[in-house]
C-alpha cells in the first residue's frame, strides 16, 4: 500500500521537480523494504516449512486421517515457495533499481523511477496471491477434516 502512496502526483520526467522526487522515492525505499522484508520473509518461512510439514505428517498418517489429503497442504508449501523464489529472481533486480534512486550514479536511469515503482506494483501481485491461495486452500482442507 505504501508504493503506490509514493507515486501520487509523482512529476513527469520532462518536469523539474522529477530528479528530486525521484531521489526522494529512492531514500524511501530501504524503509519499505526493510518492513516488507522483515515482515513476510518470516510468514513465508513458515508457510513453506509449516505445510511441508503438514504435507508429510497428513501422508504418513494415511488416507483415513483427519488432517486430509497431503496433496493440498503440499501446493500450500509451493505456493509459498514460488513467492521466494520470485521475490528472489524477479522483485530483487526492481529492489536494486528503486535503492539506487537515492545516489544515482549512473547505474540507474532517474527517468524510468516511476517506471520502476510501477513495475514493482505489478510484480508484487504475485506476492499477494499465492499466501492467499496457499491459505486458502489449507484452510477448506482443514475444515473438511
């Protein structure tokens, strides 16, 4: 929610006011990374070890126990595994750009920040899907057992 409150009146890259803002979006940026970091590497840490888990205590138990079908809890774990990896390979290169923003030197186009900001909106839907999907599921499996 954060991201797209830094983007409202963000200027064009054709204003004056845009290298400013733009280094501003990039001194911002470790603070929302930092609380998104610490926040959810955790949530998903868990959901990955505790899904496995219960994917492996539901198989082991058999067809008949109350947990449900292993298979489920399994996709859960996946799915919570797919937004590590992706956050890993697809978020950290945006991540690297927005950081950059607040000394650029070069290594990083001012103009495209807004771009950038966008991009990591667009990228982190994924990041809100998949634990909703994984909790989902384990949910209504849960509750059919």
């Amino acid at each position: 929610m954060g991201v797209p409150a830094l983007l409202v009146d963000f200027p064009p890259p054709s204003s004056p006011d845009h290298a400013a803002r733009a280094r501003l979006l990039g001194r911002q940026w470790p603070t929302f990374w930092k609380v998104g970091n610490v926040f959810f590497r955790p949530i998903s840490t868990l959901g990955i070890f505790g899904y496995g888990y219960t994917a492996w205590a539901a198989s082991a138990q058999g067809p008949n126990n109350r947990l449900g079908d292993w298979r489920v809890y399994a996709v859960s774990a996946m799915c919570h595994l797919v937004t590590v990896v992706h956050s890993a390979m697809n978020m950290q290169p945006i991540n690297e750009k927005l950081d950059a923003l607040k000394e650029p030197k070069g290594n990083v186009d001012q103009r495209l920040a807004e771009n950038y900001a966008r991009k990591w909106i667009k990228l982190n839907t994924l990041r809100l899907i998949t634990p909703v999907v994984a909790g989902t599921l384990a949910l209504t499996q849960a509750l059919r057992g």
